[in-house]
C-alpha cells in the first residue's frame, strides 16, 4: 500500500486502457470512484486453474482499496489466501436507446473496472473494523445500534480487499444518435430511461410498532434512486475521500 | 451443438456447483432461463495472458446458446477468435435485509451463471439473422422496421456466441432473517425492495409528431420492471424456448 498522495488519474496500461470505443474511456480517479461508490453490487472476474469465473458480491471502497466478504467456505476465497489476481467491474445502465438503424441501438451506461491482487484480511481487529465499516457504508451509523458479532460471527466470514493497480470508467450518455443521413426516416426511435430505486420498507411484523426508523436510514424513501442513496452514504462514512 | 432433447438440469460439475450457502443454488434450466431472459446486461469473465477480464455487454439467450456482440477491435473479441473459455454471469437485486446483527445483514438476489466457450459467428447470414434476433428480442419486430444494416456495418461488428454446457442458478428470496435469539431486540429492520424500471419514452425531437409508437413497444411504459419487459420480450421471440 503506497502512501503517497495518489495523481489524478490511474496510470494507463495495456491491461485497463480502453480500446473498444475508446472515446468512452476515462482514468481519473473522480470519474472511477463516482461509478463505485454509487453501486452495492459488483461482479469479480478470478481464474482457478485456468477457468475465469464471474461472481457478483456486495463490495466497498476505502481510498484506493476496495473490500468485499463471504464465507469461508467459498471457493473464491479459499483461492485467493495466497492474493489472486482479479477485476472488478461495477456497471450502471442509465438508458436504452432505440434508433433508425440497428447498428445505432445502444444504452447510456457508467461502468468502472479495476485491477488488483485480492488478499483475505486475517487480523481479526481489521477484519472486525473492515465488516463494520461494510454495514455502515450501505446504511449511516448502524453498526452502532447492531447486536454485537459474536467471534464465531466474525470467524465464518471471510474479509478480502485489493488495492486498485489500475483501473478505467467507460462512460456513455448521449442518448440517440443516429447517422446524419437517417434522420428523416419515418422510424420510431427513443431514449427510455433505466433506474434501480428501492421500494417503501417492510419491517419486520415482530417490531413494536413504536419502533424508531434511525436517522442514518432518513435517506431510505421509496422510489429513491439506489445508486444516488448508495453514493450519498458512502460521503457520509469516508467523507468524499 | 447437441441436438438430443436437454435433460431438465444441467450438469452438476466441480465447476458450476454452488459452494458458498449451496442451499441457494438451483441447476435446472428453467431457473437459469428465467434469470437470463430477464436481463439485458451481463458480466462475462474472461482470461488472457493470465489476467482476468470482466466486461459488461449486452447478450441474449437461443435456446443453449448464449450471444453478445461487440465491435472487432475488442480486446475480448480478437481473443476469442479461437474459442475462449467465459463465464457469463447476470444477477438481479431484489432486496436490502437489515437485520439486527450485522451478520444476517443480506439482500435478496437471483443469479445465474454459465460457463463455455466462446466463438465469434462468422458466417454473414448468420451474423446478420444473430443481429435481428439481437434488435427484435429487447424490442419485439422492430428489426423490419428498421433502416437496412450496411455491409459495412454488419462487417464493423463482431457476433460472438457460446453453448451452456454448465450453469447454475443462486437465489436468495426469503427477505428478513434474524436469529431467534434476537427477535425481540428492540433494533429496526427492515427489507426495502430494490427494482430496475424504465422511464417516460424521451422521442427524437426530429421525429413528426404524429409518429405512431410500434406495437411492439406496447410494452414500454413508464415504470414497468426491466426484468419483466425482457423476460415478456424474450418469450415474444422465442417463444418460451
């Protein structure tokens, strides 16, 4: 882990510069962490005996390192005690977008993908730091309020993190854009918007019914957009950092 | 490609069997289908020179293939001129469960993934029938309404295609899940549903005004669930398959 003061932008290799559509590439960390920081899940790309395998998880990022956990028992994990290389790829579909032409049809999307070596944290006061940090990432303040884990809690889950080597966004908002010649063809096109919003809460029956929602779930209101919920939550744990 | 009726389920390997809580995992291929049929997006896991790749793409399902298209200067794409092995992955959030412990801190999901070989689609006509299927199964009939692909378009890009030989499926449905113990914790918990839906159509502003919508965008309306739209549109075109 480098302590020096990160630049602006992830250095560009061969591995994370961008080549399909490379008009669409940005490296600056703003651009990459925006992307992250917005999403709870993630899909994580990891090869064991030559076999990728893709496997989505709810994910996190401090600084420049990202975290994520499971159980013991995965094979994921068990495969990375000796740090495994992975991707992580985080993507938001804004859009669909329908034009004159098949070639055009597309879809607005923000996605980020980063580079890294997967670790599994051992120490159990990290570990325990790390996993607390993980519910308060998602949900302000609430591990505070939690029943206490007990250490065979902590025991059967596994914590992992990687610090980002490299990484890109690929970004695309324009909306339609059909050739020039097309645009006087009598053919329906449109943009429809795509958003993932949480819906109202269900509490559990078994709740006194006078008991208080936290102020740290304020944000939770039905039809709130998950990826703008989930942004302004981790500003309120990491402060913008 | 096999011609012989599939079985039910799919095999049960080293490779596609679900470890982690394997209480969650299915292998039958109406599960695996339903999942898959009502996405758009998916994160395809992929290996070169040793290093992982997880790219996100639009794909749709054939049968026990699976297809996703991308320009030929694709990195992914050059790679996979000889068949690649991928792992192509899709999930669905369906819910964030705050529990009364961190440890039962979950969320709901359906999962699906497939392991193959991918193979760029050569052959023009095919090519051009996997581009119309590709239009028409997102958007039902459109590709006959559509101005004619050019050869120059149909050459820009690249089809790639894959048989499921393994796959399996991981859900999560069952919402709020405390301990026993701490039932009666006076902590709040809740499940929030969590829903990927359309907007408001936003037409091209150079469309006439009296542009009839198609029939078979009826579909498309303001708020609708992506995941249901796909999965109605998918069995539009294939019918069930």
């Amino acid at each position: 882990m480098s302590e020096a003061v990160p630049s602006e932008c992830y250095p560009v290799t061969d591995r994370n510069r961008v080549k399909r559509l490379h008009e669409r590439g940005r490296y600056d960390r703003e651009s990459v962490h925006a992307i992250l920081d917005g999403a709870m899940i993630a899909h994580i790309a990891y090869v064991i005996d030559g076999q990728p395998y893709c496997t989505p998880t709810a994910f996190w990022r401090e600084g420049e390192h990202l975290y994520w956990h499971g159980s013991s028992a995965s094979r994921m994990l068990r495969a990375q005690r000796d740090g495994l290389p992975v991707c992580l790829t985080v993507t938001h579909l804004d859009s669909l977008v329908l034009a004159r032409s098949g070639f055009n049809h597309s879809a607005d999307y923000r996605s980020a993908m980063c580079f890294g070596t997967a670790r599994i944290v051992e120490e159990p006061e990290a570990k325990t730091r790390a996993l607390d940090a993980m519910v308060d990432r998602f949900y302000p303040g609430r591990s505070a309020d939690l029943r206490v884990s007990t250490a065979q809690e902590i025991k059967a889950t596994m914590v992992v993190g990687m610090e980002i080597e490299e990484a890109s966004a690929k970004v695309r908002g324009k909306g339609l854009s059909d050739e020039g010649e097309d645009m006087d063809l009598p053919i329906y096109t449109a943009r429809y918007p795509v958003v993932q919003v949480i819906g109202a809460a269900e509490p559990c029956p078994r709740l006194p019914a006078d008991t208080p929602v936290p102020p740290g779930l304020a944000g939770f209101t039905a039809g709130r957009r998950l990826d703008e919920l989930m942004l302004e939550n981790h500003r309120i744990r990491f402060g913008g950092e």
